[in-house]
C-alpha cells in the first residue's frame, strides 16, 4: 500500500449492471450481474463478486492477511482447480471499518492470477474498466507538428485527437504525414484496457536515439477504433508538439470526479 495520508486516500464502490466472469483452468469461478467496482485512489479498480456468484468450492481458507487503514482487516483464500493452486488469489473484507460497509462479504480476485476476465461475452485485459474513465476520438484538421531532436518529425492536417479521461490528449497521425524514415520499430509492447494492445518506435535523429517516444494500436477496442493504426508521439517525451504553431496543452482531461 502507498504511504498516501489518509485525508487523501478515498475508496468509492459502485454496482455495474455487466456480467463479470473470472476463469481459471478452463473453469468459471465466479460468475455475476451484481458486482461491485471499487476505485480507490492511485489504484486500479477491482472486482468485489457477492459469494453467491462464487464457486466456493473452489475456495480454501488461507492463513495469510492483510490490514488496510481505509478498508480494515482482508482474509485470504487460495483457489483450487484439478491439480492447480494460486495462493492467496481472493481476498474479502468480512467487517470492514467505516466508509467501507458496502464490501463487506464480497470477494475480490487478484486480476493477473487469474487466466480469463469477461465482461458480458467479451475478454477484458490489464484491469477491469473504471466506469468513470471516458474515450473520445474526434477528427481533427488543426496543422499539429512534431519537433524531436531539432527536427521535424511529423506534420499533418488530418489528425485524430484523443481525449481520455485522466490524460492529456493525445494527436495520432497517419504514416503518410510523418518522416517514417526516421522511425525504426522495437520489441516493445503494453497493454491499456481502454484502448488495446500497441506497437512501439525509436526515432533516430542524427545518431542520437530517442527510445519507444512512438506507439500504435493496429487493433483497437471498439470504443478507440478511430485510432486504428495511426502514430502517436509521447508528448512528454519529444521536444514539442505544436498545435497551430502554439504548444500543445498539458492539462489533464477530467470529465468526472475521480479517486485518483
């Protein structure tokens, strides 16, 4: 847990109508349309299944805790199927303190131990999505230009701007509109629940390289499909990004009050 002072740690859970499933071995262990999301600040948000959806069976009391200043006291299962064991894989707030009733009972999975996430008939990656995390692609024909190392490196009146809640935005630009001559691709891959699974480029600019500034999905989610295969350069990273011959803004994007 992060050393946050506690008037500045806050917790929030909500119900989703989705139906979540967590799979592990090939099978279901917990399967539900009354989960609760809970965000909690400079954290992902995490599952917290009713027991009802849960195949206890699959469940084992462990004799592992856990104390957290704003939840309080979490027990520990590990979860069994066939011959396979995770240890410590579930963990439940039995009697949580003040400001956290609304998970007593349930029961939360760590995400990456699990094999399989599903949100209605579709597989979810990274961590489950905060429902207050919002994505817009809106086309844009502002000339946006792009300065690494001194030199132009792209330059285009056909962008499409990226708005994500939490981010500043973000300017992808297709191929044609950018020196891709001095792009070279990396091994290098992430993951963003919102948006997919990206490529990476260096940008080499007279000897001096500049290491994984560029990213593309080349299959978005549906809701960033508008990015599809266009570039983008990390804004931090580069030495400009002009927006009509004037910086590109650095403010975040905060549509909805949020815990983090």
């Amino acid at each position: 847990m992060a050393n946050i002072p506690k008037s500045e740690h806050r917790i929030q859970s909500c119900p989703t109508p989705k139906r979540i499933r967590a799979i592990f071995n090939g099978e279901v262990i917990a399967d539900s349309t009354n989960v609760l999301i809970l965000r909690e600040t400079r954290h992902a948000p995490v599952y917290y299944f009713p027991k009802s959806d849960i195949h206890m069976e699959r469940l084992r009391n462990s004799e592992h805790g856990t104390t957290c200043s704003i939840k309080g006291k979490a027990s520990y299962w590990h979860i069994t199927s066939n011959d396979k064991v995770i240890e410590n894989a579930a963990w439940s707030y039995e009697t949580p303190v003040a400001g956290a009733e609304k998970i007593a009972g349930y029961t939360a999975f760590y995400f990456n131990m699990m094999d399989h996430w599903y949100e209605d008939d579709e597989e979810i990656f990274v961590h489950p999505k905060d429902p207050f995390v919002r994505i817009d692609v809106r086309k844009s024909k502002q000339p946006i230009r792009v300065v690494i190392g001194g030199e132009t490196v792209a330059e285009t009146t056909q962008a499409r701007l990226l708005y994500e809640t939490g981010s500043v935005t973000r300017y992808y630009i297709p191929k044609e509109d950018i020196r891709m001559d001095l792009l070279e691709s990396t091994d290098l891959n992430t993951s963003c629940p919102y948006k997919g699974t990206c490529d990476y480029w260096n940008v080499k600019i007279k000897d001096v390289e500049f290491e994984n500034v560029v990213w593309s999905y080349p299959h978005p989610h549906p809701e960033a499909s508008g990015i599809e295969n266009l570039l983008c350069f990390y804004n931090e990273k580069v030495d400009e990004i002009l927006v009509e011959d004037k910086p590109a803004s650095t403010s975040k994007i905060l549509w909805y009050a949020n815990v983090n």
